[in-house]
C-alpha cells in the first residue's frame, strides 16, 4: 500500500503519538508502549475502504445538498427573469409577501424587488400566478409549509441514511426523489392565459392583464428593471 495512504489512515484513525515513518527507510514506527496495536496489512485495507466509503457519503451528502436546495428556488419567467434563491432573505420576504396576498383587496398593488429587478401587480393577479406555491385557495401558506415539511423529511431520511451506510452497495442504493427537482417554475404568460379563460377572474383584473401585454409580441413582461418600475409608477 502506499505511503501516502497510510498516512491518511494513520492520520484519521490513530493519534499522531502512536506512530511515525522512518525518514530513510520509510518504514512505519509503532510505539509498542501504546496499548493500540500496530496494524497489520489486512488492517490497513480493511481501514482503506472505510475512508473511501467516508470520502463516497461525503460526495452524495454535497449531492443531496445541491438537489435540496434546487428544489426550494423559485423561478419568475416572462419579462427578464427573475430567481428567488433557497435560504436567503429574499426568498422570505417573497412568501411572507405572498402569504398576506389573499388578504388584500383585489385592486390593491403588490410589489418585489430583488436587486435590480422587481415587479408590480395587482393582488388578484399575484394570487393567481403564484398559486402554485400554496392550495388552490390560498390558505395562508399551508400548503407551502406541508411541501417544505416533505422536502425537509425526504432530506433528513436521505442524509440519516447515507451516515448508517456500511457498504458501499448500501450507499449506491440510496436514493431521493424531491418534488419539483428544478424548483417552483413559474411561466407569467401561461397564468394570464388561464386567468383570461377562467370565468371566476373579475374583469377588473382580466383588464389589467390585457393591458399589460406587449403590443408587438402579446406577451407580458412582468420582471422588470428597476427603471422600468419606476417608469411604469
């Protein structure tokens, strides 16, 4: 076995006290006053695959933590493009801003701004669009706070798992299967469409989303820059 990884295992299971290679032979030292024996060949490889299934769970938890947080961003299509990352500020002030949406009147504006970009909507409108990230009716955010709580649990199950594993065919056979893997994807222009054709839509609010459409390309640009916000006040 190579130096260098017995190094790392002398490193990671034994305290640096117990040993040393010597500088000209190479060969390992084993203090023999220590009540920790020296390890044998077939106890150097037995400790070889325990780091590398160490350094294997450490891979797939980075994994599992990547596909976690990409299914917790929310992404604002139509206009510029606008992503409301996982964990971040923003990304709470977003659902705390949604969450009282269906407390408004229906006329009353509601408005973001993430950096350079934000937009500006209607109650109504905004209740619609980014239904998506609640129940069909709003409920002050119950449905939202019941997928975090299946997203947190098939993490927690995954990640207590990838630790238990034993063998490396137990850790390949962990899996995870978050719901939305890429996130809430959001398409504005899709909504209006199903806002327009949906007859419970007050005609205040088919109004305002006819004339937010692009004259040219019949599309709503509703993520704008923050000059545009301003342009448009």
């Amino acid at each position: 076995m190579d130096t260098l990884i017995k190094k790392r295992i002398l490193l990671t299971f034994y305290s640096e006290a117990e040993w040393a290679f010597d500088s000209l032979s190479g060969d390992l030292q084993w203090d023999v006053s220590n009540s920790t024996a020296k390890p044998t060949s077939e106890k150097f490889l037995e400790l070889e695959k325990v780091l590398t299934l160490n350094a294997d769970k450490a891979t797939k938890i980075e994994l599992l933590n990547r596909d976690f947080n990409a299914s917790k961003k929310i992404t604002i299509q139509n206009g510029n493009t606008l992503i409301i990352e996982h964990d971040t500020p923003e990304r709470d002030y977003f659902l705390q801003l949604i969450e009282i949406v269906s407390k408004l009147r229906p006329t009353e504006a509601v408005e973001y701004v993430q950096g350079k970009l934000g937009f500006r909507i209607l109650s109504e409108i905004a209740a619609y669009i980014f239904k998506d990230l609640f129940t069909a009716t709003l409920t002050n955010g119950t449905e939202l706070n019941a997928r975090k709580r299946n997203k947190t649990t098939i993490y927690n199950n995954a990640l207590e798992n990838i630790n238990n594993v034993a063998t490396q065919t137990e850790l390949d056979a962990v899996t995870w299967n978050f719901l939305n893997p890429d996130g809430i994807i959001i398409n504005v222009n899709n909504k209006a469409a199903e806002m327009l054709a949906d007859p419970t839509v007050s005609d205040f609010a088919k109004a305002a989303i006819n004339a937010a459409k692009d004259p040219i390309t019949n599309e709503i640009h509703l993520v704008k820059t923050l000059a545009e916000l301003v342009a448009d006040s």
